[in-house]
C-alpha cells in the first residue's frame, strides 16, 4: 500500500543563503537542490528535464544519484 517510504531522516539541510545553480554558474532567487550541495535552476532544468526526471514528480541528482521531489520540502 505504501507508495513511498519516506526513511530519510530529517536532514540538518538548511536553505543556503543564494542559489547558485551548479549547471550555469550564476545565482538565481530559487533552484532546485540536493543535500549533496547540488543546486539547478530552473532554465538549466528545463533544458535537461527528460535527463532529470522521468515523471515529472521527481528528479535524479545527477552528483550522488538522489531522488529529489519538484515539491517543496
Ligand atoms: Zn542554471
Ligand atoms: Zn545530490
């Protein structure tokens, strides 16, 4: 029944001060982020959606591999 086992603990992540997306460089008021430290905007996501995310819901942190929900955590 359970769709998801969320296990992860809740992570001491914060939300950094600036996001600076790990793809282009440069700082944008939001981006999508991993706890690894990986950051993408959402243009840079745009353009690599189908090699992020295979459903729309979720997306794969390319560094460690993370699945990373589009929702807000
Ligand atoms: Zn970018
Ligand atoms: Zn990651």
């Amino acid at each position: 029944m359970e769709a998801e086992n969320r296990t992860e603990r809740k992570a001491r992540w914060r939300r950094p001060e600036k996001y600076i997306c790990s793809t282009c460089g440069q700082e944008h008021p939001f981006c999508w982020t991993c706890p690894c430290g990986f950051m993408i905007c959402s243009d840079c996501m745009e353009e690599n959606y189908w090699g992020m995310t295979c459903n729309g819901i979720h997306w794969t942190c390319p560094d460690c591999g993370a699945i990373r929900s589009f929702g807000n955590d």
